[in-house]
C-alpha cells in the first residue's frame, strides 16, 4: 500500500450490499492473485494496531471487542472538536479501518477483497454463499464524517444478523 496512506475517498451511500453473487465492480476490477497484496495488508493492519494502541491505548485484543472501542475513540474525538474538514480523515480511516476489518474477518469470516495494490479505500469483505458484501473502511469514513446515525458496533453486529438469518 503505497506511503500506507490511503486516499481519501467520496463518502459512499453505502456501506454493505446485500443479494451480491459477486464482489461489486464498481470499485475496480477484483485483484484474483492477492497473496502480495493480502500479506501487505496484515503488514498494514499490525502497523495500524501498534498506532491504535500507542495512540489510544485500546489492545485490539477481543475480535468483537473493537467495533465498540472504535466507537468510543470516535464520540471521544467529536466531543472533543473533531471537524472532518481539518482533521486527518485518512489517517483515521486507514487505522480505524483496518481495526474494524481485522475485527470482522476474525469473527464472522468472509474473503477479503482487493481491488488496488495501493489503496484500501474499497477493500471489502464477501460472503459468497450469503450474498453480502460489507465496506468496513466505507463505515469509518461515514462514522468520521457524521457525529450521530453512525457506529462501527452497529455495523458489525448488522452483518452479523443478516448472517444468520441467510443461514437459517
């Protein structure tokens, strides 16, 4: 991921699709042979962990444990004068994002999806058999951008629901 600085990317309607038989091509095309680009990522991931806990003291121990650590991280920063028009949106999203992706693999699967070498902005994570596609790097952003309607948490525990209603 170059300068692991990820652009900063339009805010996007969406955060998950659902009733998907594939990954969603409007991103990009899918990167098929992503072992390179798949260990860059976990090299990204413990970076931004490190950061994490450096700068906000949370352990990204417990899978589902760091949605709501997030959360909390973010209402911190709004009450304390958080203006996405100054603040460093990438920075945040790069962490936060990788944080909650890591997070979401490790507790409800799915095959993580890239589709640049560079950038993470519309890496997601598919559930083939069930159809859904979740843009956890599309949440941060929405989460930075908007102080109330959005939470990591709520994200999560949505994916996780309809998860297990399709697998009913």
């Amino acid at each position: 991921m170059s300068n692991n600085r990820p652009k900063i990317i339009e805010l996007q309607p969406f955060d998950a699709l659902f009733e998907q038989a594939s990954p969603f091509i409007g991103f990009g095309q899918v990167i098929s042979e992503f072992s390179d680009v798949s260990k860059t990522f976990s090299n990204v991931v413990i970076d931004s962990q490190r950061r994490l806990q450096d700068g906000f003291q949370i352990r990204c121990g417990l899978p589902n444990e760091i949605p709501n650590d997030l959360d909390r991280i973010v209402r911190s920063m709004w009450k304390n004068g958080w203006d996405p028009k100054t603040g460093n949106v990438n920075l945040f999203v790069r962490d936060f994002g990788c944080a909650l992706s890591k997070a979401i693999l490790e507790s409800l699967g799915g095959r993580p999806v890239f589709r640049s070498i560079g950038e993470l902005n519309h890496f997601s994570i598919f559930w083939e058999k069930e159809k859904i596609e979740a843009f956890p790097f599309h949440n941060v952003l929405k989460c930075l951008h908007n102080r109330e309607g959005e939470s990591m948490t709520v994200f999560r525990d949505g994916i996780a629901r309809k998860l297990r209603e399709i697998r009913m």
